[in-house]
C-alpha cells in the first residue's frame, strides 16, 4: 500500500486530486448548491496529469544530458518513460472524446488554455537544463494551474461577484506560494541541480517573499470572510487562509518537512483542504 502511494505520488496524482477539489469549490461557488458538470471535472483532471507527466519527462531527457541530479520523481519517470509515454497518448485520446460533452464556452476556453500549456511544454523543453530562463517556471504554472482550475468554471457562469474575484486572487497567491516554497526546498536539497527562483533571488528574500505572502492572503481572507454576502464565500476564504498557514509552518520548520519529502507530500495536500466545505 506504501509503494502503490509512493507511485501515485511521483505521478503528481494528489496534485490533480487537488486540482479537482479545487475545481467544485470554484464550481459550486457563490451558494454551495452549483451543481458540476462531470465532462468538465474529468477533462481538468487528464489536462493536469498530461502537463506535469509531459513536464516531467522533458526535465528527465533534459537532466540525461548534463550531470544534473535526478530527483526521485524524476527518477521514476526515467524508469518509466516508456510506459508513460503509452498512458498519455491514451489520456489525449480520451480527452478528444470528451470534448463532445463540454459546454461550447468551455470548449473554447480549454483549446485557447491547451494550445498556452503546449507552447509552455515545447518552449521549456527547448531550454538546456542549466538556462537561467527555467527560474520563470513557477510564475508560469502558477498562472496555469490557476486559470484551469477556476476559468473552467467561470466561463459556464453568467456572472461574478467580488467575493469569487478576490477568492480567486487568493488561490493565485497561494499557488505561487507552494511552487516557491517547493523551489527553496529542492534548492536544500539539491543546491547545483538547476536555476530557479530560490536560486536567483536567494534563501534571505525567498523567505521575506513567502512570510509577506502569507501575511497578505491572511489579510484579504479575512476581509472576504467578514464582507461577503454568501457563507460558502466566507467558508472558502477561511480554507483558503489555512491551505496558506500550512505552507508557512512549513516554511517555518523547513529541516523536519525535507524528511521523506513531507513537504511535498502536505504541500500539495493542501489543494484537497476544499473538501472540508463540500
């Protein structure tokens, strides 16, 4: 059971479980009672596997070539390459059929995010592993990661209100607070592996910038808990403040969570924290 964990882990599973959780809160969003469409869910869920695999395995063909080292996940994705490879061609394949049970504004939307994340995929891919260029991953991502989760959603809306705006703004904040955070962890762990933003702005003004994050996130979390109208608005600003002070108590003990890579493990498992409001 640990292994088969293990894998799912490598394999970035949690982070679409998280994704997904994610998704029906914005769904479901301003009342709760939303319903949410399942082709929509299903397609998010194969778009973010297919993106960090793909990710992956240019990182591994990439590091092959220099004496970068590999991480476990990257190691597990060289291991399996081959197969994974076979699984993503079938997922596109899937993907394609859903496409029949998507809502013509989602159709758009998602082609215009799928031809963005391809560019992303096949620019990084070109860059060698040691391009200072790779730092600007996790601003890219973040604004991905982001725009899938909640432009999916929003695009089958007829309208928003501040409370979703200044929600989604939070969620902006706190994926770039994980993928920083993850970006100064690797940097501990693996000091000469790669350029990224840890490594160009250093651990002094990583760390200024993430304690200012989660200042900020608590800050606005509590103004939309006491402003808005809607008590699932409110409920998701408050599980919005506590995915951000996880990632800082992280931040805060980063010796104990380098351990087996618990950061990883509870840093991405706070995008499955939206299921408390569910």
């Amino acid at each position: 059971m640990k292994n088969l964990l293990q894998k799912a882990h490598y394999l970035s599973l949690d982070v679409v479980a998280g994704a997904v959780i994610s998704h029906i809160m914005v769904a479901r969003l301003p009342d709760g009672h939303r319903p949410v469409g399942w082709a929509t869910t299903v397609l998010l869920a194969i778009c973010v596997f297919v993106i960090y695999a793909a990710d992956r395995l240019y990182d591994v063909r990439k590091n092959l070539n220099s004496n970068a080292v590999l991480t476990l996940r990257h190691r597990f994705h060289a291991e399996n390459q081959h197969l994974l490879m076979r699984v993503l061609a079938g997922l596109v394949v899937m993907a394609v059929i859903l496409l029949f049970w998507l809502p013509r504004s989602v159709l758009w939307f998602g082609a215009g995010l799928a031809l963005i994340s391809a560019a992303y995929v096949w620019g990084v891919s070109r860059l060698p592993a040691s391009n200072a260029k790779l730092a600007w991953k996790e601003p890219v991502v973040t604004l991905l990661y982001t725009v899938g989760v909640w432009g999916s959603s929003w695009v089958q809306k007829p309208t928003l209100g501040w409370s979703e705006i200044g929600l989604a703004v939070l969620f902006l904040l706190i994926v770039f607070q994980n993928l920083l955070l993850f970006s100064v962890m690797e940097t501990y762990e693996f000091p000469d592996n790669s350029y990224s933003l840890a490594t160009i702005w250093g651990f002094d003004r990583s760390d200024v910038i993430l304690r200012t994050l989660t200042v900020v996130i608590t800050v606005l979390a509590l103004v939309i808990f006491f402003m808005a109208d809607d008590r699932f608005a409110q409920r998701a600003a408050i599980i919005e403040g506590m995915m951000s002070a996880v990632l800082y108590i992280i931040q805060r003990y980063p010796n104990r969570f380098l351990i087996n890579e618990r950061y990883r493990w509870i840093g991405d498992g706070v995008f499955w924290l939206p299921v408390l409001i569910l």
